[in-house]
C-alpha cells in the first residue's frame, strides 16, 4: 500500500508538473490576442482532425493525422489533416467552420454542406489506439511474467505485484462478489472494461503527446462501453430476469388493461446503459473542462497586471495540483463504479427462481 | 450540441479498438493470471495444510518419543532393581553355601578328628594293656620266682577274693 501511495504522489507530480509546462508554453500567443478560454477548453475536450502540441512563437507544432472519408459522389478518400488546416479545401473537403457540422469534414454538394462517411483516425481515435496497444502490452507482460513461472514460486513484487493487487482486487470485490457463481464467464469481459477506462482516464490526466486525449470523456466511447454491457447483459439473461421485466410480480392491474409496469421495466433496460454512458463521460469531461479552466486563469489574468497575475498564478497552481489529484481518484473511482455497475446488472439479469 | 453526439467514425473504430483488446485480453491476458493467482492460492492453502499436518505430526512423535523415553526410563530402573536383588540374592546364595560347605568341612574334620583320636586311645589302650600285661607279668615273675613268694601269694589272693566275697 505504501508503494502504491508513493506511485500515486509521483504520478499526480509529474501530470502536474508536465500539465504546467505544456500549457504555459502555449502562452505567448494567447496573451497578445486575449484569451478565449471556451475556445481553449472545448478544443481540447472536442475530437479534431489533427494532434495539436503547442505553439512555438508563430509556428505550429501539431501531428498530422490521416483522414479517411467516404464520399457518395467520388467515393474513398485517404489524405492528411495537414492539407486542411488553416481553412484549405483539399479535394473538396473541407472543416465546416459554423453550422451543424461545425469543426467536421464536409464536402459541398450541389451548394449544400454534405458530411461524408467520416472514418478518420482523429486525435481521440489515435489516443484511443495508443492506449488500448499500451493497455494490450502492459497485460501481455504481465501474463507472460505468470506464464514463465509455476505456481509453488514466489508471488510478485514491483508493477507486477501491483497489477496482481489491481486485478485480484477487480475480479474478488467487483466481479466475484457482485455476480456470484456464473462469474468466471464475466471477469474477462469486466476486467477489460475495468482496465480499459482506468488507463484511458490516466493517459487523459498526462498533458503531452501520447497521452492528453480526452477519450473516456468523449459520449462515443461511452456509449460503446455502456453497449457493450447492455449487450453482455440482456444476450446471457436468464429466464427468470426476462419473467421479471415483461411480468414483473406486482398486482395484476398494474400489468393487465395498460401494461404499465412492464413499459417502465422495459425502459429501465434502457435507462441502465444510458446512465453508464452519460455518468463516465460526464466526469471525465468535467475535469479535463476544470483543470483547463484553471490552468487558464493564469493566461487570463496576465492583462490585468503583474502582482494581481503572480497571485493568481499561484492559486491556479495550487487548485491545479489538487485537480490532478482529485483527478487521478476520479479516474480510479469511474473506472471502478462503471466496473460495479455493469456487474450489478449483469448480476439482476441473471437472477434464478430461487427466493420463490 | 456536439459534445453530446456520438460521432459515427469513433464509435466504428472505438468498436474495433475495444473489441481486439477485448479478444486479446480475455484469451491471452487475463485468464493466465487469474488461473495463476489462483493455482498459487491453492497451492499456498495445500502447503498451509501439509504445514499443519506436518505440525501435528512432529507434535504426536514428540509425545511418542517422550513415552518411549518414559518407558526406557521404567525398565531401566526396573533392570537397575532385578540387578540389585540378583547380586543380593547371589551373595546370599553364596554365602549360605559357604556357610554351608565350611560347616560340612568343619564336620567332617571334626568326625575324622574324632575318629582318629578314637583311634588313637583304642592304639593307647591297646598299647597301655599290653604294657600293664607286660609290667604285670614282670612283676609278677619277679615276685615269684621261688615257691614260698608263690604260695604267699596264692593265699593273700585268695584272701582278697574271700573278703571280697564276704
């Protein structure tokens, strides 16, 4: 426990230490121009079409990524983002500026902004590579430290003993203790769940290039996840659990003239992976959206003058670490609750005639 | 607000991300560790097992050996005592025969001694007979060897037996 806690204080020092210096070094611009912090915050919590770094002086330091788009007028289209920045038509795509595509890839057809079929690798689907290719290295090696060894040698010490903490801890207090006997079928799928949202959150917390993409706070990966679980949840559902959505054992006008209690039963089925999706996006979202906040006041109150900035600058700082910190548990916390949570339902959709 | 639509091309590749992950993870990933954890957790409540049989054991020789010690310990005084009593009732034995022996010894010398001063006061009276018959006879030759000396003493003798018979 105490390496953990040691772990834990030298990660939230260097994601704050490393948050500061990337954003500080964007500064010299921003504060020429005024700073406009919506800008600055939704940029980095919106997908985009290229990996922006930082500023250095005038040029722009940002990693290209590939666009891949499907037109229905001249089919495939395989080019890079870098042909489109600063406002550039390529082929006759370009990113709509306003409307309802704003900040998409639009094509013009026949005088109207059209989206084609959109498959780019973007900043989130990149970070999303990135981490799931760690969270697949990190695993494997860990597995292949327990291939080479029998189980009479000695337990684990350093990131493997770590990781066995992490995962034992998953599989007996969530998984086991949540769904019970049926839970061997589950643990792969929760443990990957667990450990995939648990790594995304913390590469989100680091600020420069591989990590920093604000994945599991993006509703789209949510939402896959949460389907992902209505799926697990409603295919392996026993007989007893659909008995008790579409003939719930209330009164019988409850369910005969208007089925009222199966409707809602039906929409709770729904509501579940719904909860899921918004609940983990949510917070992810919230703090990436909080601590850029922060880090921005010092940008903001540099016009204002040196004293009322140098003061601000430390507040920032300090509301800054303890964002991070928070941070570093809300990312254990979501990934542990989403974990939880799709037990429990998985464990209600399970349920047997056993308490009749 | 687009924050709040699911853009289609990740949710394709998030799709495709998570599912190889998946299939990764819960075919080479995860059921190798937990398999592991817990064949070792087993293996560590079986060697707890064997510990504490092995405890109860050692515990159940030690009362043993302790018995047997307790036992080897009985027989020896046992052993010590029969070896006391043995050397006692030899010495006893012994010296009763020798008691025994020496007074049979001592009988016999005394039985020969007996016979052989028997003997020697038969030899002494013999002998003594012999002599008084001797000095007798000389004596008597002596005293008679004229008639007179032995007619005197026929009738003194004579005299003797009448008075004796008187």
């Amino acid at each position: 426990m105490k390496t953990l806690k040691y772990i834990l204080i030298g990660l939230s020092l260097c994601v704050f230490c490393s948050s500061v210096k990337a954003e500080e070094s964007q500064s010299p611009e921003e504060t020429k121009s005024g700073v406009d912090v919506q800008e600055i915050v939704f940029g980095h919590i919106k997908d985009s079409y290229e990996w922006h770094i930082t500023n250095w002086g005038d040029c722009e330091i940002s990693v290209p990524l590939p666009i891949i788009v499907y037109s229905s007028q001249s089919g495939w289209h395989v080019f890079l983002s870098s042909r489109l920045s600063e406002h550039n038509h390529y082929k006759g795509f370009y990113i709509a500026n306003a409307g309802a595509y704003e900040g998409k890839i639009v094509e013009n057809i026949q005088g109207k902004e059209a989206r084609p079929l959109d498959i780019s690798i973007t900043k989130t689907v990149l970070s999303l590579f990135i981490n799931s290719l760690l969270l697949i290295i990190i695993i494997l090696g860990v597995a292949k430290w327990y291939k080479k060894r029998k189980p009479e040698d000695f337990s684990p010490k350093g990131f493997v003993g770590l990781m066995e903490m992490l995962i034992t801890m998953v599989n007996d207090d969530i998984i086991k203790s949540c769904i019970g006997k049926d839970y061997k079928k589950y643990a792969p799928y929760l443990l990957t769940v667990f450990f995939f949202i648990f790594l995304n959150n913390l590469m989100g917390l680091i600020p420069i290039f591989p990590g920093g993409g604000n994945v599991t706070g993006n509703i789209a990966i949510t939402l896959v996840l949460a389907c992902m679980t209505f799926l697990a949840v409603n295919i392996w559902g026993t007989k007893e659990y659909w008995k008790e959505v579409l003939w719930p054992d209330v009164p019988l006008w409850l369910k005969v003239p208007i089925p009222m209690m199966p409707v809602i039963e039906l929409f709770g089925i729904f509501t579940k992976p719904f909860a899921l999706t918004v609940r983990l996006f949510a917070n992810i979202m919230a703090g990436h959206a909080i601590i850029l906040a922060l880090t921005c006041i010092i940008f903001i109150t540099a016009s204002f003058g040196t004293a009322l900035n140098g003061s601000m600058s430390v507040v920032s700082v300090l509301f800054s670490v303890f964002m991070n910190s928070l941070e570093l548990l809300v990312a254990f916390i979501q990934a542990y609750v989403f974990t939880m949570l799709s037990a429990v339902f998985i464990s209600l959709s399970r349920v047997e005639g056993a308490h009749k | 607000m687009s924050l709040l639509n699911p853009d289609s091309g990740l949710i394709f590749w998030m799709l495709i991300a998570f599912g190889i992950v998946f299939f990764v993870l819960a075919k080479y990933g995860f059921p190798v560790i937990i398999g592991m954890v817990e064949k070792r957790k087993l293996y560590i409540d079986e060697s707890l097992q064997a510990a504490r049989e092995a405890n109860e054991k050692l515990i159940h020789i030690k009362e043993e050996s302790e018995s047997i010690l307790a036992r080897a310990r009985e027989e020896q005084a046992n052993i010590l005592k029969d070896a006391v009593e043995t050397r006692q009732r030899i010495i006893d034995e012994a010296k009763d025969k020798a008691l025994f022996e020496g007074r049979k010894l001592l009988e016999e010398t005394r039985q020969r001694i007996q016979k052989e001063k028997d003997d020697a006061i038969r030899d002494i009276r013999k002998q003594v007979a012999e002599l008084s018959v001797g000095i007798a006879e000389k004596i008597l030759r002596q005293n008679l060897d004229n008639e007179q000396k032995q007619n005197g003493m026929i009738e003194r003798l004579l005299d003797e037996v009448s008075d004796t018979k008187k």
